[in-house]
C-alpha cells in the first residue's frame, strides 16, 4: 500500500512540473508575429477505388481573405452533388448545385407547424390589437390561486415588518439628532 502512495505522489508531482512550466508556450505565442495571407490554389481528388474519382475539391485565395472554392461528391443514391462557397470576412457563403429534399418527417413537421401558424393567425386577426380573448386567456387552478393569495400574504405582512422597522430606525435617528444639540452626535454619528 505505501508503495501505491509513493508511486501516486511521485506522478502528481511530476504532473504539477509539467503543467506548471508553459512560460515558454505563451512566450512563443506573444513572439509570432502574422504575416499577410499568401494567395494559393489548391486541388485535389480521390476516389475509393483505383481510377474511379467520387470526391474533389478545388480552392483559390487572392491574398485578400477572399477565398472561392468548390468541392463535388457522390451522394448514397449515386447521384454527384456541387457545392461552389465563397468565404470572406462577412462568413461561409455556400451555393448548392441540386435542391435539397425534406424527409417524410421534415415534411409533415412544417405541415403541422403551418397549419398551426395559420390556424393562431386567423384567431389574432378576429380580435381587436391590444386586447386578449378572454376565452384564451390562461385560467389559475385552485392550487396555483391559493399558492398567489399565500404569497401575496407573506409579501404584504413582509413589507409591513419593514414598514416598522424603518420607522423604528426613523425614530432612532430623529432622537440621535436631538441629542446633537448637547454635542454628542454630530453628522447622524455617535461619538462618546
């Protein structure tokens, strides 16, 4: 057992050294100094069988932080897809060669967000701006009525407890300041 514990401390240790010293990392990190962007082109392709291209990718870059490029692949149903982007300051700008499809279930969600969208839409436009329906209006249960009046309960007798207190402390400075006149207190402070 003391074995295990010397061999634990021993590693700790050693840890603690190693990730105690990264002067140098962040030394070096404040040393690089960047350099312009270079213009370059690159283009390759690869294919899962010998001869037989399915992926590639070509991109320029003018030196200016504009970078233009496309890449194709062929998609499960063998179909090839582009994709032709534009990277710049204002972010990854994509523009796709075929039309993406939804799934069953992408569809039917938009069907029943739409027809919920339409279905609130038609009950907002038969009321008057600025007033709700007092029939959609959310109803409390007996549970969260009761658990209002007991809140509005403790806040009433709360403040009424600092209603008090404030006075009493109202009244105690107001005597501190009568007692001013014969010179113990002076600026609301007490010196004796």
């Amino acid at each position: 057992m003391a074995m295990k514990q010397q061999l634990m401390i021993v590693l700790v240790v050693y840890a603690w050294s190693v990730a105690s010293d990264v002067s140098h990392l962040v030394n070096q990190q404040h040393q690089e100094k960047h350099s312009p962007a270079n213009p370059y082109v690159f283009s390759y392709q690869a294919g899962r069988a010998p001869g037989h291209v399915d992926r590639q990718h070509t991109e320029v870059s003018d030196g200016s932080g504009v970078i233009r490029g496309a890449f194709s692949y062929v998609d499960p149903k063998n179909q090839v897809r582009t994709v032709q982007y534009v990277a710049d300051e204002n972010g990854f700008h994509p523009q796709l060669s075929h039309q993406l499809e939804d799934s069953a279930a992408v569809k039917a969600a938009k069907r029943r967000h739409f027809e919920a969208y339409n279905r609130i839409a038609q009950e907002h436009a038969s009321h008057t701006p600025g007033q709700a329906s007092l029939a959609a209006a959310p109803h409390a249960s007996a549970a969260v009525a009761h658990a209002t009046q007991k809140h509005l309960n403790a806040f009433e007798r709360i403040a009424a407890e600092h209603a008090a207190i404030g006075a009493q402390q109202e009244a105690q400075r107001l005597a501190l300041a009568a007692q001013s006149v014969h010179g113990e207190v002076e600026d609301g402070q007490y010196h004796p």
